[in-house]
C-alpha cells in the first residue's frame, strides 16, 4: 500500500508498525461478518497511529542518510513489515466469511495486498529484508558518477546529461553511473527478490511481481492484458518519433556516434536512463516551425526564479483552481534543495507525514524545465493526499498508483505560452504564433511520448525477475533485451554480465512499482481532455490551460476526495465520465504530430 511518501521506499516498503492486539480472533471456521468489521476497525486504528512514526523515521533517513538513520529506519521497516504481514494473512482468512459489506471486503483486499515488500513469517527474516531495502535507497542515494575524471553527485549528474552534448562525457557520465550505483547493489538486489518473495508466496501469491499488479480491482492476468493493449494503442506514435529522432541525432553527431539504422545510443538523449528526450529539444527541432522562441529553464532564470519560487508557482496553480494554499509547515520542513553538507535520498518525492496537513516534498531542485514538471507532480501528490484525508486510513490512497502519479502531471499538460504570460514568465509578445503548433507538440512529446515504453518495460523486466523467469545472471542481458525491445535504445558501450544497469535507477534500488507511470502518462492526458471540454476549450487541445477554472477544480476534488474507497473506474468515470482507461487522449493530442512526423519520416528507415 502506497501510504504517504509517495515514491519513497521506506514508507512502501513498510507501512505498519507496532504490535496488535487482535487476541482470539476468530479467523477461520466460526467467524462472521461482524467479526471481519471488528478486525477491519482494529486494524484501520493501529495502522493509522502505526504509519506516523514510519513516515517521521523515513523522512529523517532520507533526508539525512547516516548509519544511524540507516539503523533506525531498518528497525522501524521491520516492524511495520511484521505488522502489515500478520494483517495482510488475517485479512485472507476473513475474506472467505459470508455477507461481508462491501467496505469490508474494500478493505480485507486492501489489507491483503497492503505490504509492497512481504517478509515471510520465519525468524529475522523482517529484519534482514528491511535491512537491505534501507541498505539499497540509501546507496543509491549517495552514489556518484563520474564527469572529466571527477566525482559527481546524482542530481546534478542528472542534469548534466541533458545539457551535454559531447559525446564522450555523455558516455563517461552514463558508463560511471550504472557501473558505479548499479552493478555494486546486485546481490543485494537479488537476495531482497528471493525473501520478499518468499513473503509474497506465504500470503497466497505466485510472486511479489503477482502481488503488484493484484492492486487494480482487476486479476494480475487481466491488468497485465490492459498495459499491453495500451501500450499497442500508442506504439505507432512512439515508432514515428524514434524514426525521427534517430535521424536528426545521426544528423548532428554523425554514423559513427549514431547510425541512420539501429537502436539509438541511449547516452544521447538526454536523459540518464533515456526516458524522457525533452532535454534535447534544440537538437531535435526542425527550422521554422520548430522554433517556439523560448525555453522554459532560460525563462525561470531571466526572471529571477529560484527554487522556492518555482514551488510558489507551482502552488499558486493549485490555487487558481480552487484549492487552499499549502501549509505553513509545508514550507518550513520541506526539503527543497539539496543540503550542502550531507547525503540525501535526491529523487523528488511527496509525503505526508500525518496522513493529515503535515504535507512536504524532498527534492535537490535545479532551476530547469525538468524540475518545473516535477515540482507540478509532486504538489499533485500532495493535493491529492489532502483531498482524500477524511476518508478512513485504508481509503487513503490513490484510486490506483496510476492516478496518484497522474494528477500533477495533468496539471502540468496546462503550462502553456498563454499560461506562463498569465503568470508573468512570457511576454505577451514571444507567444509562438499557430504555426509553430508543431514545435509545442514536438517539445512535449520528446517528454511524454518518449516516456511510454520506459514506463512499461521497467516492471515487464521486474514481473520476470520476480517470476523467476529472468535470473540474477541474466539480469543485465534482459534489461538490454527489454530496452532494444521497447524502447529502440542501446547502451554506448558494452555490457556484460556483471552489470547491472537496472539498478541505477531510483525505482528498482527503491523497490519502487514502475507501471504506474505508465498508467499515468495515459490517465493523465485522459484527465487533461475531460478538464478542457468542462471549461468548454475549442481550440488545439495542446493550447488548453484551465489555469483559474474554479469549476475544474471543483470536479476535480470531487474525484481526489473519493481517495481509494471505490474502485478506479468509478473515480475515472467521476471527472471523465468513461469508467475505460484508454491511450486515445493521448493519440488525440499528438495526431497532428504524428501526420507530420510521418510526412518527415517519408523514405527514411524506421524501427530497429
Ligand atoms: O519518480 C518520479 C517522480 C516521483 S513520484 C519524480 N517520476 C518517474 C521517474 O522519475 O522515473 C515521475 C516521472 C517518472
Ligand atoms: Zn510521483
């Protein structure tokens, strides 16, 4: 269960603490219907207090990553492991008895499922699982790249692959980096798979990868089904842009950095694990209608933003709409930049501590494009949190990780020229004319199209991992299989099999699910179109801003206010009014790009 850091590993891995007292339980034979609501209730009250003492010791370990925070939050993982555990095994028990309620049932399968990473039952087991999943956030959080033969931290290696465009410290950075803080976390990864899993199976499941996709209301076989349908609604537009993007990078860099044919080399791309290209938009753009005059890292800097103001920005959206400011508290225990004098766990997160008002965000913000998206998305999350606080603790969740992923970066599809002449960043003046339209719709979809098979093929690698299907001396060749397969990329050197790149990103060190960025790529632009019809927009979707549209607001609170308590397609169909998630916003947004890419792409070689 995602609880309230949202993306933050303890807080996923561990959700429950503190002992219960659950004495003679009636679990089996006799219990009746009053007896699961008996359960459910004590259940739901030790959680709540249970989760804010993990939420308070997460947020110190990852803020302020030391051996003795390491210590402290291992410790507390574990209970709260323990804890989930003995609850999620009630829960299957209870869920055979007749004539549950329907908000009973809601929350013996929420229960059930409750626990990311499940330690099975034998001795020391909790306690080794949480040491190496506190072991392997907290390594990933202090691990260093390499750039012109000295060490660099992970956020500004970040942001030094999108803004580097020589080949050879491209691939310095890139080769550093997943030897340095992937091939080093293996074993550890790889024994964290085989007790989680161990966990997983005792509560029931095929594997963990099975536990995971059994959180969509749906049977595991069945949300599998649903990503690979929508993966193949949108494939075709993915194909068109690799087409494109491949030729303009053999363009500027030449066949012997990057061939006319063949997977793209991933270090140019602008971005350390190739899921978003937006970085590289200059290379990209075509003369004339590729030239939308401004960019959005040279407009924060002209206007003197900093860090914090690019939050204020992004608050004062949420404002437009409707929503109440953010907390005093948010201000003064966020971490909005990265302290100078210690480790921290640099990936952006979302959290709220109290599962109440005590909302924050921990990020290293630099002042660019990237983190002005980011910092949208995270305050999605927050908002969200907010909206669902008065539901009962085990509602207090997303309607599926998907949608929790989905809303700020719906918010966000809203930044438009107009918008940012709205708030004083654009002058009136330099708002790209019309037939520039295919220049915005390129510059996003080089961060949004760009994005789908990345977000889809981290957890098809990770469901074989758990599955047994890809074992750890096959690690590195799947992840390049997966990688060639979906998204066309090749690593810039070779790899052999002591490699191991996947764990050089966040989501896997985390133990973080993958899939839900990709549901959410698709929701959000669904939760985009449905937003632009209620404030009645007529024109290209792509210039849509309902910046200051009360009325959106309102519907939108109505759908975050429902938290986890029904199933998903009741909160799609509650702001969208269709109950089916579908990639066909996402097509309809970019159909104009994709008619000229493939006018563009004409007699060029495509695929892989
Ligand atoms: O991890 C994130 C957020 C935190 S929930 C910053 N994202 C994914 C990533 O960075 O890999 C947002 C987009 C995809
Ligand atoms: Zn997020």
């Amino acid at each position: 269960m995602i609880r309230t850091a949202v993306a933050s590993g303890l807080a996923l891995a561990t959700v429950l603490s503190g002992a219960i007292a659950l004495a003679g339980t009636p679990a089996e034979s006799a219990a009746t219907a009053a007896d699961a609501d008996k359960f459910v209730a004590e259940a739901e009250k030790t959680l709540a207090e249970a989760s804010v003492d993990g939420n308070r010791v997460g947020w110190i370990n990852a803020t302020y990553i030391t051996d003795d925070t390491d210590a402290l939050a291992a410790q507390v993982g574990a209970r709260l492991t323990l804890l989930g555990v003995k609850y999620a095994s009630e829960a299957a028990k209870y869920q055979k008895v007749a004539g549950l309620s329907p908000d009973t049932k809601r929350k013996l399968d929420i229960l059930r499922n409750g626990v990311s990473l499940p330690a099975p039952s034998r001795p020391g087991a909790a306690d080794t699982l949480s040491q190496i999943a506190t072991k392997l956030q907290s390594d990933y959080g202090k691990g260093k790249g390499m750039l012109d033969g000295k060490p660099i931290n992970g956020s500004d290696i970040e942001a030094a692959m999108g803004s580097t465009r020589d080949p050879a410290k491209l691939q310095e950075m890139w080769t550093s980096w997943n030897d340095n803080v992937g091939a080093s976390s293996k074993a550890d990864f790889a024994r964290m798979i085989d007790i989680s899993n161990e966990g997983a199976k005792e509560l029931g499941y095929q594997d963990v990868g099975a536990m995971w996709r059994s959180g969509y209301d749906m049977t595991p076989e069945q949300f599998a089904a649903m990503t690979d349908r929508l993966w193949k609604q949108v494939e075709p537009l993915y194909k068109s842009l690799h087409t494109y993007v491949r030729w303009k990078l053999n363009e500027k860099y030449g066949d012997a950095v990057q061939p006319k044919t063949g997977p793209i080399r991933s270090d140019l791309l602008g971005n350390m694990w190739a899921q978003e290209w937006g970085n590289i938009y200059d290379i990209v753009a075509p003369k004339g209608v590729g030239d939308i005059g401004y960019d959005t890292a040279a407009l924060l800097t002209a206007k003197g933003y900093d860090p914090v103001k690019m939050v204020r920005a992004g608050e004062g959206f949420y404002s437009s709409l409707g929503f109440a400011p953010l907390p005093d508290t948010f201000w003064t225990r966020s971490q909005i930049t990265k302290p100078a004098d210690r480790d921290v766990v640099c990936h952006a997160s979302a959290w709220d501590i109290d599962n109440k008002t005590d909302l924050r965000i921990k990020m290293c913000t630099k002042v660019n494009a990237d983190d002005f998206v980011t910092i949208h998305h995270e305050l999605g999350h927050n908002y969200y949190q907010r909206a669902y606080m008065n539901q009962p603790f085990l509602y207090e969740n997303g309607a599926n990780d998907g949608f929790h992923e989905a809303i700020g970066d719906f918010i966000a599809l809203s930044i438009t020229p107009d918008y940012l002449v709205k708030i004083g960043l654009l002058d009136q003046s330099r708002v790209p004319s019309a037939d520039k339209d295919t220049g915005l719709l390129l510059r996003q979809a080089m961060d949004k199209v760009a994005f789908l098979p990345f977000g889809l093929m981290v957890d098809k690698w990770r469901w074989g991992v758990y599955s047994g299907a890809i074992k750890p001396d096959s690690y590195q060749s799947s992840w390049d299989a997966l990688r060639l397969q979906y998204q066309g990329i090749k690593p810039p050197v070779a790899r052999d099999g002591t490699r191991f790149d996947a764990g050089a990103k966040y989501h896997v060190a985390a133990s973080v699910s993958y899939v839900r960025y990709f549901l959410a790529r698709v929701l959000q632009f669904q939760f985009y179109q449905a937003a632009c019809k209620q404030a009645g927009w007529t024109g290209p979707l792509h210039r849509c801003s309902f910046y200051g549209n009360k009325q959106v607001g309102a519907n939108l609170q109505k759908m975050l206010e429902m938290g986890q308590s029904k199933p998903w397609p009741d909160a799609l169909q509650a702001f969208t009014g269709t109950r089916e998630i579908s990639g066909q916003a996402l097509v309809d947004y970019f159909a104009p790009l994709k008619k000229w890419l493939d006018q563009q792409n004409k007699g060029k070689p495509s695929g892989w």
